[in-house]
C-alpha cells in the first residue's frame, strides 16, 4: 500500500530518484577521466600559519585532502588521485623518475585515461617533466604542476594551479603538445620551462616562451613545441632499466679540474659543464677534459647564462677537434636529463649531438 501511494502522488520525483544514476552516469560520461599522481612538494607543503609562505614543510598533504580541496575539479573531469610518491623534489632520485615514468606510462596505455596530472616539488620539476617530454610514448595530455606557497598559506597558488592542470589534463586541445607545466596561469612546454625564481608565484619561465594560457578552466593557445616528444620521441620509458650516472661541474673565474675529477672518477660516463657565457671552459680545465673524454667520459658544454643560454658547436672552443657536445638551450640541469636518456641508446658523440640539437 505505502509503495503504492507513493508512487501516485509522487511519481516524478521517484522516476528521477530511479533515473538518478543513469543521469549522474550520463555525466560522468561526458567529462573526461583525468588521474592525478602525487610525488611531494609545497603543493603538498603546510606551514604553521597563513603568514607562512616561505616557511613551511612540503610534502605532508596526502592526495585525497589536495583533491578534496579542490571540489571545483569534479566540474572539470571525472578525478582520481594515487600517492606515487611523499617527497620534496630536491630529493628526487633516477629510480624515483623511473618508477614514475613506469606509472605514468601504465595510465597512459589504459583507455579509461584521458589525461594525466603530476603534483611535484617545483625545484626538480622541470627535469621530471623534460624527462617525461622524452620517454612517454602518449599523445595524451600529461601536466606536471606545483605551487610556490603551500595551501596553509594566505594567497597559496596550488589550488588553481591544480585546477588549470587537470582542465587542460582533460582537454583534447592539449593533446599531442608533448608534457606541459601549469603554474601561474601560464601553459609552459616541459622543454623548455625552468624555475627562475625561488620565492614568487611567477616563478617559471621559457626562454621562448609559454605555450598558452588558462582562464577559468579554459586553455588558450598560441605556440606548439618545436622539438621531438612523446610520440616523435626515438625514446621509451619501457626499454629503459635504468639511468646512467652524468654530473654536472659549475664553472666561474679561478675554476680548476677537482670537480671534473672527482665526477669521473666517481663513475660519471658524462660530466655536464656549466660553462661561462657561451658554454666556456677555463684554459686550467680544458686539458683534464680532453684527458676524460679520452677515458671514454662524454663532455657536453652547457652555459650558467640566463639558466642555459645558447651554446654553439666551435665558437668559442673546438668541439670537432676535442669530440665534445653542446647542450645547445638547455640548462645544466635539462641536458643532464637528456644526457642520461640519450647514453640509453648510444655512446656516440656525434649521434649525442644529434640529439641535442632535436631535443
Ligand atoms: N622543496 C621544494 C620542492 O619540493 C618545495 C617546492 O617548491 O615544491 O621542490
């Protein structure tokens, strides 16, 4: 009897408390799937008060709460979170990268993923997503985001950070772009995207550029990467057990060989120098250098310049006769990313400087 009255006198409501999960799964079917991958960082940080922006601890806010913080995200995608990792991001590691990209590229094979974000520390950020730019084999989009201010603190960024990153994470527009950063609004190439400054929300930068730009969840574009990723990569996370050792020795006035030494003699099959200017090497240095690369180590020039400058092959040294590499734009810490990928698959010099130039 009850059923019955209820279902004369409110027939409406019932149909649209029994088609409830068919709309609700109407929904859902209509957004895109987009899972965020937490490794640490300030995003993750929290300080003891709101006047906290600088003094805090990062990597102490679990996935759940940084989603849960975020309820706007279930406007954009249908969101799911899994903690790969608790870290501050200048404690990385090769295997922390690997384990990483392993993961990513799992999520990336499954066809119940559209897009993929990674929450990460924002000092290591740009070698993580460089490093995915080269060993994803994916067109979908993968957004590696962080925050300068942790979210106790007054005017924190990595709200809206995360939420531009899963909006373009779940956009068809941003697929095929190759790994891509947002932080401050701005849509930045993981190529070419570097940590400029240690304490503003506008902290990354491209040399070239950024890509585009996201307003209130939608991405507008205005440039495409020019180097290979992804797809056009000759690189895949899956053949590759394991990173070599490649250091990086910085260069200033009075330098001389100890670093360079101590690196090779540490095991480094590339040594990463941080030359002045145009990717100089002190006349003091240049002999121990050529003795290295004579015992096999691969030296790639790079520049302190403007965070990588624009090494050119024999302007200011003899590459050709010295079998050296330039790391052309990138920074000291890109090109050891590239060097350690690229020594995956050749010992050559000159297929070194190929890709150096193509990526
Ligand atoms: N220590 C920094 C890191 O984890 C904090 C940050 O800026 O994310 O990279």
């Amino acid at each position: 009897m009850k059923t019955a009255v209820l279902k004369s006198i409110i027939p409406g409501a019932l149909a649209l408390l029994l088609a409830m999960p068919a709309a609700q799964a109407q929904e859902a079917a209509a957004k895109p799937n987009v899972v965020i991958l937490a490794t640490g960082g300030t995003i993750a940080g929290a300080g003891a008060s709101a006047a906290n922006s600088a003094t805090y601890t990062a990597a102490k806010v679990g996935i759940d709460q940084l989603i849960a913080g975020v309820p706007e995200l279930s406007q954009l995608a249908n969101v799911r979170g899994e903690q790969v990792m608790q870290i501050a991001s200048e404690s990385i590691t090769n295997d922390n990268l690997l384990q990483l990209g392993r993961r990513v590229a799992e999520l990336a094979d499954s066809k119940d993923v559209d897009g993929i974000v990674i929450t990460h520390g924002t000092d290591t950020l740009e070698e993580t997503a460089y490093f995915l730019n080269l060993v994803e084999k994916t067109d979908k989009p993968i957004i590696v985001v962080g925050s300068m201010r942790p979210g106790t603190a007054m005017s924190a960024d990595g709200m809206l950070n995360l939420y531009n990153a899963v909006a373009v994470a779940g956009s068809k527009e941003a697929r095929g772009k190759g790994v891509l950063v947002t932080m401050n609004d701005e849509i930045q190439s993981g190529r070419d995207v570097s940590k400029m400054m240690n304490i503003k929300t506008e902290a990354f930068k491209s040399p070239w550029g950024p890509l585009g730009m996201v307003v209130e969840g939608k991405s507008y574009w205005f440039r495409l990467p020019a180097k290979r990723h992804t797809m056009d990569s000759e690189f895949d996370i899956k053949n590759i057990k394991s990173l070599p050792n490649v250091g990086i020795a910085y260069s200033y006035g009075n330098v001389d060989d100890t670093a360079y030494k101590a690196l090779a003699q540490n095991g480094a099959k590339a040594i990463i120098h941080v030359g002045t200017g145009n990717g100089s090497v002190s006349s003091r240095v240049v002999p121990t250098l050529q003795e290295l690369r004579k015992d096999g180590v691969q030296i790639i020039r790079s520049s302190h310049v403007n965070n990588g400058g624009f090494v050119l092959r024999n302007a200011e040294q003899p590459d050709d006769k010295y079998d050296w590499v330039v790391a052309h734009d990138l920074n000291p810490q890109k090109a050891r990313i590239l060097a350690m990928v690229a020594l995956t698959k050749t010992q050559d010099s000159k297929e070194l400087q190929r890709m150096f130039w193509e990526y």
